[in-house]
C-alpha cells in the first residue's frame, strides 16, 4: 500500500515546513536530503520522520520503497541565486528533478516540484503562469538558478505538447519571495527579515539598497514577499486535490517594497524605525529585479479558496513566534 511521502530538500527552508505540516497530519515522511556540517538538522528536530535518505542513495532506496510512495514533493536544489557554476546547477537542480519525473511518470505517483519567479527574469514579459512552450520561450531568467528552473518548466511544457505521458498529477510552483523560519541556514540568500532582525534587536540601523532605477524610490524596489507557511497550505491542499495539475505561481498577489517589509520588522520587534540606504552592489546591478508580483488567477481558478497573510502578519507571526524565541525552529 502507498503510504510514503517523499520529500526532497526535507531539512531545507521550504522543504522543512511541508515536513513541519506532513508529520502533523501523522504521514509517513521520508526526507532526502545532505545535512552536512551546518545547523540544517534542527529543521526537521521536531518533525517526526519515517526515514531520512540521502540523496546520493536515492536510486536504491527506489528500488526497496517504489510500491510505497503515495507522492515525491520535489524541494531539493541549488536555491542561490549568487551560484556561476553552470555545471553543479544542471548536476543538482535539472537532471535530478528529470529523473524523478520519469520516476514518477513511470510508477504513477503525484509530482509536486519546485520552479520559481526567477524565471521571469526582469519582469518584462509579464509573470503570468502560462504553461505552454510559446509563453514560457519569451521569458529570460538573469541568473543560472532561475535558468535551471525554467529549463525544466519548457521540458514539461514539451512533454505536454507531445502529448506524452505524465505523473498522474503534477504540478510546478513559481515560488515568489518567500520568508520564514527554518530559513536560518542560508547565509547570505536568507531573507530581509532574518538578516535584518539581529540589528533591530541590537538597535543598529537596517541597510536596504539604493534604487539605481528612476522610477523608484531607495527602498521603493517591489517584491510579492510570501510566507513559508501559506506556501505549504498550497502544497497540503494539492495533496488533497489529486485532479488538480499545472504551473501555478505562489505568491500573494499583491507587491510591497523593502521599507514596507524593514518596517514591519522594527514594527513587530517594538523599536523605532533606523533604515539606512546602500548601493546595490556592481555584481548583481544589471541583473537586479525591480518589481515582481504573482498574477494568482490560475491557482484561485484551480479551486484554491485560501488566505495569504499580509506582509505586516506574516513579519509578526515570525518575529514574535520565531525570531524572538530562544528555539525559532519550527
């Protein structure tokens, strides 16, 4: 009987926070993932789990439990923007994320994967999630991550317009900015929230970058910041609607700047507004988005009827239950 959920990049940001869901639900969870030597385990500390598999030992493991799964929630991947080595991307990010929708073509099990607003690249062509090989062949990622992604995007799309066979459902998320707790191992790609709350408790200024675009203002640059948290209602209500398939954006709908999101922080740590502006550095300068926002129609004409949390609720359910805390896992 399939009764196994796997999910890869379990320890990850986002991929903790379906474990965080699926092991309250009581399912059987088998997390793929490296743990390496950083603090990534306290992702899933409190998360009961069935197995954890590295991925190096995927295809075998397969092989013992491919009767067994009832879904694959696809999270793992190279997520840094910041990355230029072309070669590890397709190695982790493209060809695994293949082979597992032949897996899952093959042996009948739901796919959930992960794309994501990156693909967009600056904006220019909309972020409408249109599904077909001529909408997705106007859209120009500015970095290897969101190539990666989109590269896999146009291989369904291919799939789809040969009309060959598919996961019995499947479904690809465009992840917009997301925040959240377990987020706290990224480094340097971990949000503005959780690279900003040190300082604020510190009483230090919060630095954002100068717009070098004259139609906003320094801090006036848009992103439709999402919470981690709204994003795995999706992903559970997915689960539960097996008929439902497609590119879908996650977002919120609904773009908000960097001081809107800096002043939430301040708001919810109760201190006083100290936001100081930087020049954006000259590495990322001429591939630096300005706007994004998700168009959500696709999803809600899909039957999702849930809320998103504004930024200001979504900043305050995580300063103040995470953040703040001595244990801000979740």
């Amino acid at each position: 009987m399939a009764n196994l959920v796997l999910v890869t990049g379990g320890a990850g940001f986002i991929g903790s926070n379906i474990v965080a869901a699926l092991s309250t639900r009581g399912e059987k969870i088998i997390v793929c993932d490296w743990l390496e030597s950083s603090d990534k385990w306290k992702n899933i500390a409190k998360s009961t789990i069935y197995d954890i598999v590295s991925p190096d030992d995927l295809d075998s493991w397969f092989l013992r439990n491919d009767s067994r799964l009832k879904a694959i929630i696809h999270m793992g991947a190279i997520s840094a923007t910041t990355e230029t080595n072309g070669d590890l991307i397709v190695k982790r990010n493209f060809a695994p994320t293949r082979l597992l929708w032949r897996f899952a073509t093959d042996n009948a099990i739901p796919f959930i994967y992960a794309s994501s607003a990156a693909t967009y690249g600056d904006g220019s062509a909309g972020f409408d999630d249109v599904m077909s090989e001529e909408a997705l062949a106007r859209l120009q990622p500015l970095n290897l991550y969101g190539w990666s992604k989109h590269a896999f995007d146009k291989f369904v799309a291919r799939e789809l317009a040969k009309g060959a066979v598919t996961p019995p459902q499947w479904a690809g998320l465009k992840f917009f900015n997301v925040y959240g707790p377990n987020e706290y191992h990224k480094g340097s790609m971990k949000s503005v929230i959780a690279q900003s709350y040190p300082k604020v408790i510190a009483g230090e200024a919060v630095t954002l970058f100068k717009s070098h675009h004259p139609d906003y203002e320094d801090g006036g640059q848009l992103r439709d910041f999402v919470y981690v948290k709204d994003c795995v209602d999706v992903i559970l209500w997915l689960l539960d609607n097996a008929h439902v398939s497609g590119l879908f954006n996650l977002g919120t709908g609904k773009a908000r700047s960097f001081h809107d999101l800096a002043a939430a922080v301040f708001k919810a740590a109760g201190k006083p507004e100290n936001i100081t502006y930087i020049d954006t550095p000259l590495e990322i300068r001429d591939k630096y988005q300005y706007f994004t926002e998700a168009n959500m129609q696709k999803l809600r004409a899909a039957g999702f009827g849930g809320n998103f949390r504004s930024l200001e609720d979504g900043i305050t359910d995580y300063v103040q239950n995470y953040l703040a805390k001595a244990d801000p896992y979740r």
